[in-house]
C-alpha cells in the first residue's frame, strides 16, 4: 500500500459474500491513474466462489422477498444517510481509485445516494391491480413480484453510483444481488457493500465479487439457474456479447450501453449558455461518460464565435490529480485509454481537423491528456464515429436544421443528445426527431435518479432511475377466479 490518505485509511479489499468479507482465490492491483502507483491490492474470485456468491443470494432469497416493504424501504433510506455521513470519505476514494476531480467525485457520492432515497420511496409503492374482465366471467388480478437473484457488472467510470442505481431498485422490488465492479475501481463498490450492511441489509443480500478476468466468472452465474437478472453498464462491444450469453437461458436483462452523443447548436442559441454547457456535457468526468458530448455540430452563423469560446473555456481548466481541490480535469483511466484518444486526435489531425487547444498527453507521471478542442473537423471524420471517452472535443459545422439532425443520428449509438437554440418549439422538434433516449434541451446535464436512463439502437435496452427503473427488477403474475 504506498497511496492512501488520512481520510481514507482502510479501504475494504476482501469478497463479500453472504454477509462475510471472504479471501478470493488471487489478488489484483488497485492503480491511483494519477501516480500510477498501486492504492491496494483486492481478493479476486474464482469460479468456486462465483458459485458461492449465487447459494448466498439464493439462501436470502426467499426471506428478503417477504420482507415488508416498509422493513426494505427504511434499510434503503439509512444507507443514503450513511451516505451522505461519509460523503468525503467516499468521494476520495473514488479519486483514488478513479482518478476523477473532487467536484466530479463528490457529485457522484450524491447523486449515487440519491437512488437509495428514491427507491426507498418506491419499495412502498409497489402496485398490483384487480379488475373485472370485459366479459364480467372473472376478475383479473395481477401481481408484481420480485425477478429473482440479479447479477450486475458495473463500469470504472462511476464505481460508486452505478452500484447504488442497480442495487437500490433491486433490493427494493424483494431481489437479492451479486455485483461484479469493474476490476480497475472496486473499492467503491465495497464500500457501498459495507454501507448497506450497516443499514441492515441482511446477509446474502448483497454480495460483491470482482475478479481479474470477468468472463469465466461471469459465465459460471449467468449459467446457473437461480440466476434470473443481468444488468450491465458498459460498452456496446461487451454488452452484445453478455446479451447472447443471457440469451443461452431467457434471462431479463438490463444494458445501458455505449453513446456517441451530438451537441447541436443552433444560430439562435445563446452561445456563453452553450459553451457553458458544452464544457459540463463534455469534461464531466474528463470527457469519459457514456453521456459525454461527442461530436459537436454548430450552425454556421456562430461556428467560429462558438469554437472560440470553447476553445478559450477548455483552455482555462486545471489539469492534474483530483485530489488537490484546485484542479478541474484528473487523469483517464490507464495508459490504454490515452493510447486511444491520441490515437483518434492523431487521426483527426491527419484528416485536415485543427487543434485548438491541447491535443497531447503531458510528460510526467499520470495517465493524463490536456483538455482539446479541434475544428475544422469534415463531417465524415473517422474520429466523429468513435466514442472518445476522454477530453476532445471536434467541432463540424452546418447549415440547416434537417442536415444537423441527419449528422445527428448517423451512427449506431442513441443514448443521449443535446440541443441548444432560442426556438422552444424547433427544440421541441428537433428533440423528437433525434434517435437517443435521452435529449437535453439547453442543459449540459441530464441525470436524474427520478427519469428514465436509458438508450436506443445499440446503445442498451431498459432504463433505470425513476419508476421504470423498478420495473426491471419486477415480473408481473396474473391470478384469475
């Protein structure tokens, strides 16, 4: 252990497995991406405990199905409490392990705990229905019931919230879980295991397994019988091969996957208002978020006045280790993540595209890469079909509305979208027109623990948030007399 703070002293490192912190059968390096020195070193699972894992959930199973909802509820609401209690705590354990700047870890600390509250107001609003049949012979009655055991894999980029938004609606709907983290951040994953007990989740209910290669454990839960739900976050790629492996035994699955997300905007917007929110949709997290702007498509008439004020913003942010206050932008992930963006920038460079600002990774330690802005960028650029997953920002220009909403859903991906114009009902219009889930109208934020998340095409299938986001831990019995 050679990177670990006062405030965060001992992380959890160990399995959780039916209420136990258990050794797995190896270990994996934790890596601070800042200093690229290791934060701890994490028990990693096998196959035996992969089985493990599903007999705990299987073992709480029945009992936590009939637990009163008001019981679940209140176990959900103390786990947000205890949340918020430790909220810097947590929040640098996310830059630790993540890399991400402190008002970018923070933020998720709560907005991660906001789904415990939100589902803890839903567990008691689980609603069945009793109707009589059109033809007056029966009455129907239909009633929701917990979807079984659900396995859920979660990304690195927000290793906190994305178990919170799986587990909370989970244990919620009467459903006992395994999380496998991303193997680059499970303390976070740990920590909110070690929260819910302390709420009094019981055991077996929660259980967390991480390992150095998911796929063999992964494969050995997805196969087991008693497994029914898989939920995933993360790339289309991984996503569409979990799906034909769920579909080996009919399982519910749940995929929020990956986006290619347009920032329009049009001559009417108000421009300080747009780069104001070109820069939260695009460096929340250092650019890497599914929901991250991707490709920005600016009308003619202010493309240049629009690029300026881009490039002069992206400029001015702090680049270094989230763990100074000070700095806005933290590092990616690993070596491999800035691999690629310098991949792609190099190839837009290559394609003619002006960098306007940053366009490199720095010397020195940390896997960082300077906030970056290109124009002049051709509208059929190979780096426009790409989710970049880091700080660069390609600017394109157009001229009328149809062609910026054609460049706008040219690609596979519809997860998110945003629009900025002065025109309510052409916002309005453009934002039906758009393919994703998600369009935001004048905002560079979207999230919401109370809306759907979701995408369309191959960016997943289901949402989460809201009261859709129950329904996928719910199936629906029909009962007759």
């Amino acid at each position: 252990m050679t990177v670990v703070t006062e405030l965060f002293r001992s992380p959890r490192t160990q399995l959780r497995i039916g209420g136990e912190w258990t050794e797995g059968d190896g270990e994996l390096d934790v890596i601070d991406p800042a200093t690229e020195q290791v934060l701890a070193a994490v028990s990693t699972a096998g196959v035996e405990e992969a089985r493990q894992a599903v007999d705990a959930a299987a073992e709480a199973a029945p009992g936590w199905a009939a637990t009163a909802p008001r019981t679940r509820s209140d176990i959900l609401r103390r786990a947000y409490d205890l949340m918020l209690e430790r909220e810097e705590q947590l929040a640098e354990l996310i830059i630790l392990e993540n890399g991400k700047a402190y008002g970018d870890a923070i933020g998720e600390v709560r907005y991660g705990a906001e789904f415990f509250r939100w589902f803890s107001e839903e567990a008691v609003r689980i609603m069945g229905e009793i109707r009589t049949a059109p033809r007056g012979d029966k009455r129907i009655v239909v009633l929701p019931e917990p979807v079984g055991i659900s396995l859920m894999v979660t990304p690195w980029n927000f290793p906190s919230a994305m178990a919170t938004r799986k587990i909370a609606p989970a244990l919620a709907a009467g459903c006992t879980t395994i999380l496998k983290p991303a193997s680059d951040t499970p303390l976070s994953a740990l920590a909110v295991a070690d929260i819910l007990a302390e709420a009094g989740a019981p055991p077996g209910t929660v259980n967390v397994v991480m390992a150095r290669g998911s796929s063999g454990v992964v494969d050995v839960m997805l196969d087991d019988p008693r497994v029914r739900k898989l939920s995933f976050t993360g790339s289309t790629e991984v996503g569409r091969i979990l799906m034909e492996k769920a579909g080996r035994r009919i399982l519910r699955t749940s995929m929020e996957l990956g986006g290619n997300a347009p920032f329009v905007v049009f001559d009417d917007a108000d421009i300080e208002s747009a780069v104001q929110g070109a820069v939260l949709a695009k460096m929340r997290v250092a650019g890497e978020t599914c929901v991250a702007a991707n490709r920005f498509y600016v009308q003619s008439g202010v493309a240049q006045q629009f690029t300026d004020r881009l490039t002069e913003a992206m400029s001015a942010l702090r680049m270094g280790p989230g763990i100074d206050r000070s700095n806005d932008v933290g590092p990616m992930i690993n070596s491999s993540a800035v691999e690629k963006i310098d991949s792609l920038v190099s190839g837009a460079v290559d394609d003619r595209a002006t960098v306007r600002t940053g366009g490199a990774a720095p010397d020195g330690p940390g896997y960082f890469y300077q906030p970056t802005v290109l124009s002049e960028v051709a509208p059929d650029a190979a780096i426009l079909g790409h989710e970049i997953f880091g700080p660069v920002a390609p600017v394109v220009s157009f001229d009328s509305e149809e062609e910026a909403i054609e460049a706008a859903n040219n690609t596979i991906h519809g997860l998110i979208s945003y629009v900025y114009t002065g025109d309510m009902n052409r916002a309005f219009r453009v934002g039906e027109a758009i393919e994703s889930g998600m369009v935001a109208l004048n905002r560079g934020i979207i999230s919401d623990e109370a809306a759907p998340f979701g995408g369309v095409k191959e960016s997943g299938v289901g949402r989460e948030g809201s009261h859709h986001g129950m329904e996928e831990f719910l199936e629906l019995k029909y009962l007759a007399w």
